[in-house]
C-alpha cells in the first residue's frame, strides 16, 4: 500500500511540474510577440537631432538622452511615421494633413532601416514593428527592411 502511495505521489508531482513548465513556455512565446501598433522608442532631443536611435524598448541614445515612446501611425517604405504624443496613443494619421497626427500634433519620421515589419501589403494596418524576425499579429512573417 505504501509503495502505491508513493507512486501515485510521484506521478501527482511529475505532472504538476509539466503542466507548470508548459504553461511558462506559453507565456514566454506570447509576451515576446510584436503587438499591433508597435511602440517605438526614439531619440527626440530637438529638431535638428543627428542621433537617429530607434529601439524597441526603452533605454537612452547616443546623445544620453532618455528615449521617448512613440506610437506607430504607418510605414513607408524604410521609415515608420509616429505620433509624438507618447506610449498610451491611439491616435491615427490626420487624413487632411500627412504631416499631423490624429491629435494635432506634429509626426515624426524615423528611419527602421535593419527592423522588421509586417508583410501584409500596401494596405496593412498592423504597423509592426519588431527587432527580431517572426510572425505578425496578422499571421504575416515579418521581412526586414533593407
């Protein structure tokens, strides 16, 4: 009877820990996705900056200063135009004026030259962009921009 106990225990203890393990390695795959509507983190430290860092997270560019998040509005071709209003943004290009975003304020045009973005053609929305290769939230692999 013992030995059935601890056998039963064992088996218990194994699929505990798998569970465990798969439910971590699920974790990890959807948090490092690119989301829709990439945050772009850019060096804004005034209009003539020389500095051109563009980062997926946060740190600082070349010129020390703290990198700045901005929102994503389109890409064309090797550069990403993003609103200036910061990380929580949900504003979209102004249609009457390519120059400003949704919320009046000024876009700011940076190259992505070495990122990633979605694939999903002229019309995509998705506005990815990603430091690594892999899949959109579309499903379209993600090609980099040469």
């Amino acid at each position: 009877m013992k030995k059935l106990f601890w056998v039963f225990l064992s088996l218990l203890l194994v699929l505990t820990l798998s569970g465990g393990i798969v439910y971590a390695e699920g974790k990890k795959k959807t948090a490092s996705a690119p989301k829709k509507g990439s945050i772009l983190y850019v060096c804004n430290c005034d209009d003539n900056c020389t500095c051109n860092t563009v980062k997926t997270k946060p740190g600082k560019c070349k010129c020390g200063k703290k990198l700045v998040p901005m929102h994503v509005l389109k890409i064309e071709g090797d550069e990403a135009i993003l609103c200036t209003c910061g990380k929580g943004c949900t504003c979209k290009l102004d249609k009457d004026d390519p120059t400003k975003c949704g919320c009046g304020k000024p876009v700011k045009r940076v190259s992505i030259k070495g990122m990633y973005v979605c694939a999903c053609g002229d019309t995509c929305e998705c506005n990815t962009v990603s430091k690594k290769p892999g899949k959109c939230p579309c499903g379209t692999k993600l090609k980099k921009v040469e």
